[in-house]
C-alpha cells in the first residue's frame, strides 16, 4: 500500500513543481516585458503627384506615386486651412514616460518632425497664411531683416525625414502634460503627445 501510495504521490508533486516553475517563468517573462519601454510608430503621411509638384515647386520636390495634384492641394488649403492626405498619423496619442517614437514617412514629400512650444507657421512661407498661421513658429524658422524665412538646423528636436525613410524619433521624457509636434514645411501636420503620469496626477 505503501508502495502504491509513492508511485501516486511522487509524480503529483513533480508535475506540481513543473507547473509552478512554468508559471513563474512566464511571469517573470511579463515582468521583463512590462519593464520595456512601449515604441510607437508615427507615420508621416502625404499623397503628392509627382509631376505636378515638381513642375510646381522644383524637380526632386515628390517622388513616389500619390495622385493629388499641385493645383488640388492648393485648392483644398485654401478652403480648409489644411490638406487632410498631408497628415502625422496618429495625431494625438497618450503614452508613459520612456515611450519611443519611431518615425516613417510614407509619403513623397520631405517633411520635418519639430518639438515646438506652441504650434505655428513652418519655414514655407507660403503655406503658411493660407494654413491659419501667419506666425513661424520659432522652433521651425528663422525671420530674416528682410521678412524671408530660412529653416532653423536640424538637431533631436528638429528631424528632417525624406519620402520613404524611417528614423528614430524622439522618446518622452518626464516633463510637461503635453508635448507637440509639428512639420515645419506643412505646419497643419501636427502631434499631441499627452503624458500618462501626469493625467493621473490631475485625477488624484
């Protein structure tokens, strides 16, 4: 009897022991995740017609195959104050500290991703009144003796991405309830970036 009662015994208590340490595993394997930083992909968005742009604006302005042409996307900033194909997609996300961005730009167009204190003009001036910003921001141009504007440098907080590349974007620090961004060529394009630990603070 005694035998017996071993032969039953002993194997529960080994596949007890196996199932606790696969559980532990996989909790530990949660833990490690939980402690990763979240990375989120910001797309910077456009759908430029190749021909009518260049011819436009300049050779090289787009590549890539949007369909919009030149004379459309005027048309439709000066209605709407906006270009709703020229886009930061998401345009508004809420994210912890420590969070990194990834940005791609999967239009035709070179754009920039700007940090700005408060949103404004880009450095094309004429984009700009047409858009509803009359004002540059600071962040994005220089306001020449003559009233000419000229793109500040790029830096971490000033990124130049051309069609078709992916960079690494910024990562959120522990700073203020609200961080933005913007393209500094299409000053419509826009980023709102809320911090999570701040919206718990406000709700303590």
């Amino acid at each position: 009897m005694n035998t017996l009662r071993k032969r039953i015994v002993f194997p529960l208590v080994v596949f007890v022991c196996v199932i606790g340490l696969g559980f532990a595993a996989r909790k530990g394997a949660r833990a490690d995740e939980s402690d990763k930083p979240d990375v989120i992909q910001i797309h910077l968005r456009d759908f430029c017609d190749p021909p009518t742009f260049n011819q436009a604006v300049g050779p090289g302005t787009c590549i890539g195959s949007g369909l919009m042409p030149f004379a459309t996307f005027l048309a439709e900033l000066g209605e709407e104050k906006s270009v709703g194909e020229w886009r930061f997609n998401p345009n508004t996300i809420h994210v912890e500290e420590g969070t990194k961005l990834v940005l791609v730009n999967r239009g035709g167009e070179t754009h920039t991703f700007t940090k700005v204190e408060e949103f404004g003009g880009g450095f094309v001036a004429p984009l700009n009144a047409p858009s509803g910003n009359p004002v540059p921001a600071p962040e994005c141009a220089q306001v020449l003796g003559d009233g000419s504007l000229v793109p500040q440098p790029a830096g971490p907080d000033n990124l130049f991405l051309e069609a078709g590349e992916t960079e690494p974007g910024p990562t959120i620090g522990d700073g203020e309830k609200q961080t933005r961004f913007q393209c500094c060529v299409h000053p419509w394009m826009r980023l709102v970036v809320n911090h999570k630990h701040e919206e718990h603070q406000d709700h303590r």
